[in-house]
C-alpha cells in the first residue's frame, strides 16, 4: 500500500529547510521518498491524502510524559478512592490527546504499564509510539514514595509492575531486573527529591552514586539505558558520575553540571512546563498546599537553570512531564524554550532529531528521510515564523502516522 501526502510545503527541521509544493510517500507505513512534486514520481494508484493549505513536518516526540496521570492535580481524597485499573484506564484519552496534538511518538517517564504500550501497537485504541519506563525508583523517603504521615501510599499498584522504592546497591540491581522484565524500554531513577513527592526537597540529592551506577550497569546489560529524575544540583551530577544518559527536569544547573553534560555528550529534558501546570492546579483547589509551595518555589529557578544550559548548547529534548498538565497541552512547552533563547529552528529539532536521538529512534522517528515511520503532521504556515503553530492543539489540522489518517480538521 503506498499513500502520497501532499502539502503546499515540507518542512525539515533538521536543516530548517522549507520545500514548497511537496509530496511525501508512505508505503507500507514507511517513507520511501519525499520532496518537490516535479521531482517525486507518484504511482496511479496510490492512495491520497490532500494537505492543501498546509505544511507537513515529522511527527513531534515528547521524551517525557505520564499517559497514566490525568493531568488534572492532585485530590488526595479523589486519589484514594481510585482503584489502580482505573489509572490505567486514563491512557486511553490522553493517548488520543496526545497523538491528536501532533505528538505520534513519546516516552512514558513511569507509572505506566507496558500492557498500554502493546495495546497501542495492536490498535486497540489510538496513540503515540511509545517508549516506556514502567516505573521510577527512587529510595525509602524518595520522589516515588507516595507513603504519608498517617500511614496510607497513594502509589496504586498494578500486579504487573515493581515496587518503585529500593535501598541498596543489590536490591537496585534485582529491581532494575524485575523493572525490564516487565516490559521496560527506559530505566528511570529518581536521583533528588521532587515537587508532587511528600517526604522530600527538590534540593536534596536522593539515592547514592554506586546505586545509581548499578542500575546503569544492570541497564547497559540488557540493552537499555537510564534516565534520571535530577533536580537538585548534587543529584544532577550524582546521576552523570555514574553515566545516566539524560537528565529530566535539571532545576539546579550549575557551570560544573553543565560541563559534565557537554563532556558527556549527556541530554537534558526540561519539563519547563511542569511547575507551571502545579501552580495552575494549586490555583484551582487541586494541589497539596505542599506540592503548590515547592512548585512555586523551583519555578524562576528553574527557567534561569535551562536558560544557562541553552546558552551553553547543552544538548536538548523536548519532554513535558504531561500528566502533571493535561495531555494534548504538550506544545505549551515551546513557547517557554523560545522564551528562554531557543531559536524556534532548535524547538523544533528539541522535538524532532534531538529527541530521536536521545530516545533511540534515529532515523525512524522525527524525520521524514527514506527509511523513517510515516509519520508527520501539518499545519496552516511555517512554524519557524510562528510556534503556535505547534504549540496549540487545534493548530495542528492533520496527523499521519504509518501512512493511516489519525486526525483531519480542514
């Protein structure tokens, strides 16, 4: 099956070059070649999608989100009266979400199950490719220990996945291990202290560095890779020290944290849009008075931190950390790169080419060269003239994704 996609241009965020009047064919849910209609030969019967109006660009990639969350705060008393098979359920529409904002390949940073990953690829309901980290660990006390002062977890737990607190160098190398037999793509440590967490600071460093090493060693073994929730400034470094490949969040950047990066050739994912979301919900009656209060507190921090590392071209990708903000509200998060010093040319390789690295989906996903997934998305104009083009959900009229129509709005 070969599908022509035509579009009035292409955009290629990789080299931030626009094609006008351009054509991409999908055979077989793969690119096999795109460019101006003239020099493109396109096959009598191959079927049409018309982007009259419109330019196409690959498909976005968001390396951090939670499709399990709902988005929507945090109701402790909403919390305990949920049972875990309806916090699975919640994947559903923000899978949809997700992919109808343009975003056609994400990884999920924990909380949920590989079993919604498989349904995706089976098409029992609509989403992003996806990448999944199953569940963060962290230690006793850690971002992940949802365990409060009158005895109660909020941590639902699902029979198919891992406690998430582990203490010790070979109890992380055993868990890393059940973590990855339950389907994991991602190892996801919690290296500091969090926001949305009760029992600790985001300037606290969590779990020691020989932990934090042996699960990228457990990780290495079998194919993966780690990425570390790292917000306080010893955190951050204690999770490069011990070779984690990217860093989520990243609120305590200092020159010597930058550095390590740039010799690493380590990634950061900022999540810019994450306390934002806290202090919105907080303002709505839908956050612990504690949550509120540290969001609030990070916040200035944490664009002054991203801003340092934009302008020493740490190596970026885009992730939102949606589930904390309601899915499909992703692309909030450019706006607040281009306001930090991002070119609009470098939010969108953020999201396209870096995040595909970063991930390990090099050319399959965030282009469209022969070879990639056939997915790409199209939008009324140039977004390197204008990011609300990518940044707002409606703006985004069509999705594509392996050559099949996912969402049509003209």
């Amino acid at each position: 099956m070969i599908t022509a996609v035509f579009g009035d241009a292409l955009l290629d965020p990789a080299t931030a070059e626009l094609t006008p009047r351009a054509v991409v064919l999908i055979e077989d849910g793969i690119v096999s070649a795109r460019g101006p209609r003239s020099q493109v030969t396109v096959p009598k019967d191959a079927g049409v999608i018309d982007g009259e109006g419109l330019t196409l660009l690959p498909g976005l990639i968001d390396a951090h989100v939670h499709l399990r969350s709902r988005g929507n705060g945090r109701d402790l008393g909403e919390m305990l009266q949920t049972p875990p098979s309806l916090w699975v359920l919640n994947a559903v529409p923000a899978a949809r979400a997700t992919l109808e904002a343009g975003f056609t390949a994400v990884r999920d940073a924990g909380g949920t199950p590989a079993g919604v990953k498989l349904a995706i690829e089976r098409g029992l309901f609509p989403g992003p490719r996806m990448q999944v980290a199953v569940t963060a660990l962290s230690q006793t006390g850690g971002h992940t220990d949802q365990h409060f002062a009158c005895g109660i977890s909020l941590s639902p737990q699902l029979p198919d996945v891992p406690s998430s607190v582990v203490d010790g160098v070979e109890p992380m190398r055993q868990r890393v291990r059940e973590v990855i037999r339950a389907g994991a793509d991602w190892i996801k440590l919690c290296t500091s202290g969090g926001v949305l967490s009760p029992n600790d600071s985001p300037h606290h460093a969590t779990l020691t560095v020989d932990e934090i090493r042996a699960a990228v060693e457990e990780a290495a073994a079998q194919g993966r890779q780690v990425m570390a929730h790292a917000q306080a400034n010893a955190g951050i470094k204690n999770a490069l020290r011990a070779g984690v490949a990217s860093i989520e969040h990243g609120i305590w950047l200092d020159g010597d944290a930058i550095e390590m990066m740039l010799d690493g050739g380590r990634a950061l994912v900022p999540t810019l849009v994450a306390p934002l979301w806290v202090i919105r919900h907080a303002e709505q009656g839908r956050m612990p008075k504690w949550a509120a209060d540290k969001g609030r507190a990070v916040f200035e921090d944490h664009k002054a931190s991203i801003r340092l590392a934009i302008e020493a071209q740490v190596r970026i990708a885009f992730g939102t950390d949606t589930g904390v903000g309601p899915h499909g509200s992703n692309g909030e998060e450019f706006l607040l790169l281009r306001e930090l010093g991002m070119s609009p040319a470098d939010c969108l390789r953020a999201a396209t080419t870096v995040a595909a690295e970063v991930v390990g989906w090099k050319g399959r996903a965030g282009t469209l060269e022969p070879g990639a997934w056939g997915d790409l998305i199209g939008v009324p104009g140039n977004p390197l003239d204008d990011l609300e083009l990518v940044a707002r959900p409606d703006n985004v009229h069509l999705v594509v994704q392996g050559g099949e129509v996912r969402k049509d709005r003209r």
